[in-house]
C-alpha cells in the first residue's frame, strides 16, 4: 500500500494477547521532550507512543499541568495514522529510536500507565473538557449496556 503512495490506519483499542493497544499522540512543541522515550513514531505536530495495557482506558484528551489540551489517548473506536503513511503536508509518519528499545510499553494496570503519564507532566481530560477543574486519573472503558 505504501509502495503505491497509499496511507493505512491502525485500530486502537484491540486486543492484542492479553493486552489492548493504545495510543499516546502528543501534538505539543515539547512532545519529544515531553515523552522521555527513544522509540516513538515522528508525526507531523508531534509523537506517537505505543502502548499495551491489560486494562483499557477510555479515550480522553491529555493536558499540560496548565490544563490546555496537548494530545489524546486513542483507546476503543479509535484509530491513528500508521508508520510510513505520508501526511498531506509531506510528513512521514517515522519510526525513531534505537533497535534495541522496546517497541511498545506494557501495563499491568491503569495506574501504572497513569504514573507514567503523570512523571513525564502528560494529565488527562475526558473527551471536550478543559481546564484544570476536570484533570482526572485515566477511567476504564466500559461497554454501553442496552436498556
């Protein structure tokens, strides 16, 4: 497909083993910095971090310790531009980093991806909220239930 100058998303949210694939996507000037991590993928405003995790967080926006919006979380019913695609300004989306870094990091709970995001200043906000008022922890998906 990339040969062919087409682009291709990857789904977040699945499960992968026993885990479920996220996606840190931070848009800051400060997201290389910001995420304190040799292997991430270089997009146009920013990174992309992979993550698996056993327990799978809903998708929120992530804020500075200002509460302006920074980045996302990609969970459930996301997706994210996948590596070698090209953005319409020319970017391509690159794998950066040493080989033999990790190429996902893995949790065992919420609160270990929270401590990470919470050591490197990255908050998160539910989905259309700003602000420091509504900067809380990571929340677990839940399936809707029909009524």
């Amino acid at each position: 497909m990339l040969e062919k100058g087409f682009n291709y998303g990857i789904r977040t949210g699945r499960p992968i083993g026993n885990y479920f694939n996220v996606v840190i996507d931070l848009d800051d000037l400060w997201a290389k910095e910001r995420i304190k991590d040799s292997r991430h993928v270089e997009t146009n405003k920013g990174v992309h971090r992979y993550i698996l995790v056993k327990e799978l967080p809903k998708s929120c926006w992530l804020v500075n310790q200002n509460g302006a919006k920074i980045g996302e979380i990609h969970s459930r019913g996301r997706q994210i531009v996948g590596i070698g695609s090209i953005h319409e300004k020319g970017i391509r989306y690159s794998l950066k980093g040493g080989v033999k870094a990790p190429w996902t990091l893995k949790f065992e709970k919420l609160t270990e991806f929270q401590n990470y995001l919470n050591e490197r200043n990255i908050f998160t906000t539910p989905w259309g909220k700003k602000g420091l008022e509504n900067i809380r922890d990571l929340e677990l998906w839940q399936p809707k239930t029909k009524s």
